[in-house]
C-alpha cells in the first residue's frame, strides 16, 4: 500500500492479481451486448491481466448496468454479478474514516486532538509519541508510521484464531518512524487499526458493530457485512477468491485459504458488492454519512506523488474532466475499486484474484475513467 497518482489508480494497495483469461459473458443484470463498447473493451483488458474474472458496476442518476468478463468460478461459465459478496479490503478504510468523522460531529472526537488523548500509551515505544500523533494524522495517513501489511502477522493470532487489534498494532509499531507527524504520507493499516481502536473506545461497541449501526444500517446496505471476529462465512450469493500461479504464458488458480476477518479489522474487513459499494459512496459525497463540515474535512486533500488523499478517501482526475472520490483494496483473493462523481456518476470494479507482484494497476485506472467517462467524451 504506497502512493497513488491521477488519472491512473492511486496505488494504495496491499496486493493485486495478474490473470490471462478471455471475455465470455455479461451478467444477468448487463447491459445489452451493444453498449458501452470502449467500457467492454477496457473491461476486457483489465481482465486478461486481473483474474478469472472481473465485473463493472457503472452508471448515473438515470440507471445503473453491469458488464462481467470471465467467470467468478473457475471451471465454469459464472460471470460475476452486481449484487455478489466479495471482500472489499480497504475500502473498508473509508467506512472507518466516516464513522470517526460522525464521532467529531457529535463532538466526541476532535481531528487536531492528539491520539493519546484518547488512547494513552497506545502509540508509543521505537520512536513513536502519541502526544504528537493526531487523529488526522492516522486518517490521512502523514502519522509517521511504517507501512504495515497484517498478512505478515498471521501467526499472533489468539487460541480461538482471531487477531487483537492491540497485538496487531504493537506489531505494526515495530516499523520505525518514516517520517516527523504530519511532515508525509505513508500509507500504513497501523494507521486505520489504531482508528479501530479509537472507535471502540469512544462508543463503548466493537468496531464493527459501531460501524454497522452508524454506516450499514442507516443507509440500508442490506448487503454490506463488517463481520466479527470468527466470522470467516462469505454470505451467499458471493465470489469465491483465487490465487494464481504463472507457469509460462499460463495461469494456474487455486482458491484462497479462509482466514479470519479480524487479521485486517478497521483497515479492511468489510465484505460488500459493487451495488451497495457505489450507493455507500454516492451517499458519502453527497453528504448523508457526515455533516457538510466533516465531509469538507475528509476532502482537504494533501497533494502526493501525482495524487490527492484525503481522511480516508483520494481524488482521481477524469479525463473527461471534473473529479471522481472513492477507494480501492485488496485482501487475499480480491481487487476491487469504487469511485464517484458529485453529479451523480458512479463505477465500481472488482476482480476475483490475489497476487502480491504485477497488480494491474493502469488496466484498473482505464476501465475507472472509461466508466465513467464513456458518454461524456
């Protein structure tokens, strides 16, 4: 998970999938064959190199329509619908970053405030000080903190199998200081875990709970999951997840092995689908999640490498003009993407395969911007 650029996906990603596959079907839920060719055309292209399959969930105020690539189950023909589950990684950041800006509207949490404040001795030790560490700092991503991937602590798990979010920090603490608070960004899960943290100490819920009455239920995800700690149960109807092996110009899939949601907790637990992603999104940036202040604030961008991040959302640059707000992510079987418009545009993208080398990065970026920029060139 690095850094990210304009007109192209920001590359905040913990790992990403590299595939050859060719485009067999639209899903039941497509548009017809004839539409939106450049998008199909792009879709295909993200595909080849993505996974076994791979689906986009794209449109405005006037209507929404999908198109799919490949299959969501390898060994058949399965393309991937709007409305299956999959782990979305860390787009999750997003619905963390949104349930500690309602805790600053209801004036329980300040963003300036120094974490410490609210977790004494949480962030301290290899050079770190909480007291200098503000809650703006994690949710941008400029605390200083070493970047962290939660897959390289799968054996602090606890008896039962699931992760603590303390243990999972004070590894992730074990990184030394990239940088003096607020003086760069490093994109770090530590970050988003201490958030996690936060959230449970100030509304006395488990995180996802909090999340899931604050987020879920008021805006009606009836398909969005933050499952607890021990819930490894991928609701149906949902994509199963793939690893891919590359021997010669082929790619060889086996699925991924469970593992527990709590590994990545606030950073990136969620399970959703593209549907309910983009509604999630779209209600954001109109400003029905937070207050017009706290949305404000999520969109005070700080400029990095050829990009723009914000509390927990990034801009892209559309060629077509304007800008589109959102996240991508990904967790061990899935790549996934969502991005929206003020004007009501929206595309969401995912894809059924984790590799750690070669993620498709500009194939994403072009099938993005050509979604939502197709009928406005």
């Amino acid at each position: 998970m690095k850094q990210h650029s304009s007109k192209r996906i920001p590359a905040v990603i913990a790992a990403a999938a590299a595939a050859s596959v060719m485009l067999t079907a639209t899903t039941a839920h497509a548009a017809p064959a004839a539409d939106h060719p450049a998008t199909r055309a792009a879709l295909n292209a993200f595909q080849g190199a993505a996974g076994p399959g791979a689906a986009v969930y794209a449109g405005d105020g006037a209507g929404s329509w999908t198109l799919s690539a490949g299959t969501g189950t390898i060994n058949t023909n399965k393309p991937i619908r709007s409305d299956e589950h999959f782990r979305i990684g860390s787009q999750t950041k997003s619905f963390t970053a949104a349930t500690v800006l309602q805790l600053v509207d209801e004036g329980k949490v300040s963003l300036d405030a120094p974490i410490d404040a609210y977790l004494p001795g949480t962030v301290t030790g290899n050079g770190y000080d909480g007291t200098r560490i503000t809650v703006r700092h994690l949710l941008q991503h400029t605390s200083g903190i070493g970047a962290y991937d939660p897959l390289a602590s799968i054996a602090l798990a606890e008896p039962d199998g699931t992760y603590r979010a303390a243990t999972l920090v004070r590894e992730g603490l074990k990184r030394a200081p990239v940088s003096a608070p607020g003086a760069g960004f490093t994109y770090s899960n530590t970050n988003y875990l201490i958030l996690g943290m936060l959230i449970e100490k100030v509304t006395g819920l488990p995180v996802h709970a909090a999340v899931t009455q604050r987020i879920v239920e008021r805006l009606g995800l009836t398909r969005t999951v933050f499952p607890a700690p021990g819930n490894r149960t991928l609701p149906a109807p949902g994509v199963p997840g793939y690893h891919g092996t590359r021997i010669g110009p082929f790619f060889f899939w086996t699925s991924v092995i469970s593992y527990d949601p709590s590994l990545f907790g606030a950073a990136g637990a969620v399970v959703s689908t593209p549907e309910d992603l983009s509604t999630f999104y779209e209600a954001l940036v109109a400003g029905r999640v937070v207050s017009p202040t706290a949305l404000a604030e999520m969109e005070r961008v700080q400029d990095i490498t050829g990009g723009a991040y914000g509390l927990g959302i990034f801009k892209v640059d559309l060629s077509c003009g304007g800008e589109a707000w959102g996240h991508n992510g990904a967790v061990p079987g899935y790549l996934s993407q969502t991005m929206v418009t003020e004007d009501g545009r929206h595309a969401s993208v995912t894809t059924n395969a984790y590799l750690a080398t070669n993620p498709p990065l500009q194939q994403l970026s072009t099938l993005l911007d050509t979604a939502l920029c197709e009928d406005r060139r």
